[in-house]
C-alpha cells in the first residue's frame, strides 16, 4: 500500500473512532452476555473481588475465585451461591508465587475449564514513606499488585488466543496514573501494571485477535478498609468511593468492552490536563486535592494472625 492510501486509510479511521467515542457518550454499549462465561477473580475473599463475584454470579456466570484467605474465601462463595451462582469454585492460591499460580491454573483448567474472563483484583498496600518501607514488603508489593499479573496472563491467555474469545480485566488505580507521597511502591506496581495490560493489549490486536479484550481499571481510593484512615480532601470531586458503585461500573465495562475506566469520571480530565501541564502546575493541582498529604492519615487494614 503506498503513502497516499495507508495516509487516506489512517485520516479516514482517525475520524471514524473519534466520532465513534462521541456516539458512546451518548448512547450506551449494547452489553455483552457473560452467561456460561468461566471468571476467574483473584482476591475474591473480601472487597471488590467479592462484590464482582457475586455479582457475575447473579449474571450466570461461572465463577472461580482465588485468595490467600480461606474464611474470606468461604464467605464469597456463600454470597455466590445465594445470588444464583449454578457454578463457583474456590482455591486458596497465594499470587506472589508463581509457581503456586501455575499450580493452582493447572488444576482450574482440569476441575473447570479454560478460563475466559481473568480479573486480576488482589492488591496490597504498606502506607509508607520510601525510605521507611522494609526491603520484604516492597518486593511483596510488586509481587502481588504486578507479577502476578504475568503468571496469570501466562497461564490463561494461550487458550483465549486459541479460541479468539476472552476478556483481560486488570483492576489497576489512579496511583497508576500519578505518583503519590507514601505509596512509591504502591504507585510503581500499578504503573506497571497499566504498562504491562496495555502491552499484552497490543500484542493481542497485532495477533488480530479481535475477540480477546482487555479493560484496565484505575479508581480513585475505595471504602473497602484497604486505605482505611484515608480522607479525602475535596470529597465533594473527589470522594472516597462506593464499593458497590465501583464493582457495579467495573461489570458495565467489562460487558460493553470498555479498554480504559477512570472513577469518578474527573479523573479522565485530570489524567488529560497532567498530559501537558507543567509540573509545578501539576504539583498545585495535587496540593489543591491533597494528594501530596493524602496518606498521612493512612492506617490500613488490621492485620490478622
């Protein structure tokens, strides 16, 4: 193709998915039916894996869910159940360990099936100033909120590449958009982790495996006691946010193949105007949300022996 067609083919496409964006501000996606569809939700023992699990159940999906916590595990599959699931597995699987991810798909792919939703949800947080976060749980962080992104991928991705069917869904953060005081690590696994979907996101679209989506998550901070402590200082534009509103618009997304979700929606311009402002612009605007003071009331969940 020469230069004139491959010009008039991209101007043509340019304008067709811009326009297409603007239509879908208006008019909602037609949803997708998750019925009969395998999930797989890690950190589905509390939270917002909680809140997907159930709620793909009450759709009719297949829900398999892992967590490193089996009470927490039990009480999801509970919920699961009492909300229609027809179908919900449980496996305790500590995600840092690759290995034991292997291990565990493994055994999902026998006992269940290849999975076609994978919703990488599990996360942890220290809360800490850099120099004040011990050596372990830093690289603890980066096990759970980014590795273990690639050994789910390595393990359930071939089968949706196969079939050119699947949905990629990582839960990331607005932290992964924008570094903040006390949370380096948290910020550089979620960077990462936004890096890493849109990468694997790309490989897919140049394999022109058009059925095999991705959806990348980034919330602002949600009330589900893992930033317990936390206020926010504008609350009024950007407040701490519904778990139920968060699991509820993550599910809307990934039924209308929705590649990128920001909550609230402020975050799309704030995210637009760190794009070209100047840093100490920028620098204002986090003052004036107290971004820079945010995690000095920090005290997170307590910990259980």
């Amino acid at each position: 193709m020469n230069f004139f067609l491959e010009t008039l083919q991209f101007t043509v496409l340019l304008v067709y998915y811009l326009l297409e964006s603007l239509v879908f501000l208006v008019v909602p996606r037609r949803k997708k039916n998750v019925s009969g569809e395998i999930v797989l939700i890690t950190g589905a023992g509390s939270g917002i894996g909680r809140l997907l699990a159930v709620k793909f159940a009450s759709l009719g999906a297949t829900v398999v869910l892992w967590d490193i916590n089996q009470e927490g595990l039990n009480c999801t599959v509970r919920l699961a159940r009492e909300n229609g699931a027809g179908r919900v597995h449980s496996y305790v699987c500590d995600c840092s360990k690759r290995q034991e991810v292997y291990r565990v798909a493994d055994q999902v792919k026998k006992e269940v099936g290849d999975v076609s939703i994978l919703i990488n949800n599990a996360g942890i947080v220290i809360g800490k100033s850099f120099l004040d976060s011990p050596d372990s749980l830093v690289e603890k962080t980066m096990e759970v909120n980014t590795m273990a992104h690639f050994w789910t991928y390595k393990a359930f991705l071939p089968a949706m590449v196969a079939a050119n069917h699947g949905h990629l869904v990582s839960i990331a953060s607005c932290a992964g958009l924008c570094g903040t005081s006390k949370a380096a690590d948290y910020c550089a696994s979620k960077f990462a982790a936004v890096g890493f979907a849109e990468s694997i996101d790309m490989e897919v679209r140049a394999l022109r495996k058009t059925g095999v989506k991705t959806t990348i998550v980034c919330p602002y901070l949600i009330n589900t006691g893992m930033f317990d402590g936390v206020i926010s200082k504008r609350p009024y534009i950007l407040p701490i946010l519904d778990p139920e509103y968060v699991a509820e618009r993550i599910i809307t997304a990934i039924r209308q193949n929705q590649e990128m979700l920001f909550i609230p929606r402020i975050m799309y311009v704030l995210y637009f105007l760190k794009s070209f402002l100047p840093v100490k612009v920028s620098v204002v605007l986090l003052e004036y949300f107290g971004n820079l003071d945010v995690m000095n009331t920090f005290k997170g969940q307590p910990k259980k022996e």
